[in-house]
C-alpha cells in the first residue's frame, strides 16, 4: 500500500495512490493519451467514411473535453514526483 508523505498534496496522491513505479504511471498516462485521442468524435472530423464509423464509435465532444482533464491531472502529479520526491520513497 502506498503511503501517503506529510507534504504530499492529496491530488497527487489520489492520482497514483494504487501505482507505486514510475513505469505503472507513464504506462496509465499513455494509455489515457490514447484513449483521448479514440474520443474525438472522427466521424464529425472525417464525414462520409464507412470504416470510420465503425471503428470510432464516439459521435459528439463528451468524453474527449471530460479526457482532458484526466491526462493534465496525471502528468501534473508525475512531474510533481518526479521534482519533490523519488519514485523509492513513494513505496
């Protein structure tokens, strides 16, 4: 379990609270990249491709305008590691 540091800010500690590498961390962040970037409604962006619209299923701004967030969050609270404390005493 990870434990949470005296001058830890509760955001970062929320965002990484079940992953203790660095490597589990850059892997959530990129899969949250690539899941934002499936969210972008293609099928407005690229009209009038049939594979598109099977592929992509998402159709209005939704996920991706709630995805931004998400990414902007988790890379702040790695630099916020990265600067203030070492991956080792995040164990």
């Amino acid at each position: 379990m990870v434990q949470r540091s005296h001058n830890m800010p509760l955001w970062v500690y929320l965002a990484f609270s079940s992953i203790g590498t660095r490597k589990g961390a850059l892997w959530l962040i990129s899969v949250c990249i690539v899941f934002t970037l499936y969210c972008i409604p293609w099928r407005q962006v690229i009209p009038g491709q049939e594979w598109i619209k099977k592929i992509f299923l998402v159709d209005d701004w939704t996920w991706f305008v709630m995805m931004i967030p998400c990414v902007v969050w988790y890379w702040m609270s790695f630099k916020w590691i990265d600067n203030n404390a070492t991956w080792e005493d995040w164990l």
